[in-house]
C-alpha cells in the first residue's frame, strides 16, 4: 500500500516503485480516479478521496492524518472502522469527536477501483 498525501509529490518522484504489481495506491486528491490513472500512470487498486477539504471542514485545518487513514481502512478492508475509534479517543483527547468524525466522513467517501 502507498499512501500519498500531497499529489504534487507523483509529478516530482516516482513513490509509487516499490509498489508490488496489484497493489494499492491511496491518494488525497479532488481529481477522478479516472484523471489520476491518465496523469500519473498508475495500476492496481486506486482510492481516492479529497482528504483535505473533510479537514478543513471537520478539523478547522488541513491537516490530513487522521482522515486518510479512513480511506486507508476503506482501501484495504483489512479492519473495520470502529476498531479504530478507542485508540483514537485515547490518542485526541478531547479532539477526539471532531478525527473520528473526519476519518469516518472520508471512509464513506472514497472511491475504490480494482486494476484496470
């Protein structure tokens, strides 16, 4: 699994090389899971989710971390959602309700696509 937080970082070095064939790529981003493949070459399993703009909206910041790793559990399907939330609470704080809400929010909205 790659996880690029910044899309920029695709254009200036290749993150995506040790990435084994059919793995999957996690991509903040406002663009299509189509326009990402065209523009940056990538196969296997593409998400992708606009994690910044769920920050600014549920965090007051942009700052990602949290939210991403909602499309992550989302990309992989590995862990369900809620296995996370404890140590999340344990970790946040009285911040806590606002990351759960941003993870959960970006879980249900990134798209999955298989290799192409």
């Amino acid at each position: 699994v790659v996880i690029v937080l910044d899309p920029g970082l695709l254009s200036i070095i290749d993150v995506l090389s040790g990435l084994r064939d059919g793995g999957t790529t996690v991509i903040n981003t406002k663009k299509s899971i189509g326009q990402v493949r065209s523009e940056f070459g990538i196969k296997g399993r593409l998400a992708t989710v606009d994690a910044t703009k769920i920050a600014r909206e549920l965090l007051g910041v942009p700052i990602v971390n949290t939210t991403m790793i909602g499309a992550l559990i989302k990309a992989i399907g590995v862990i369900k959602l809620a296995s996370v939330s404890g140590p999340l609470e344990d970790r946040f704080g009285r911040l806590a309700e606002r990351n759960l809400k941003a993870m959960e929010r970006a879980h249900e909205e990134t798209l999955l696509e298989e290799q192409r």
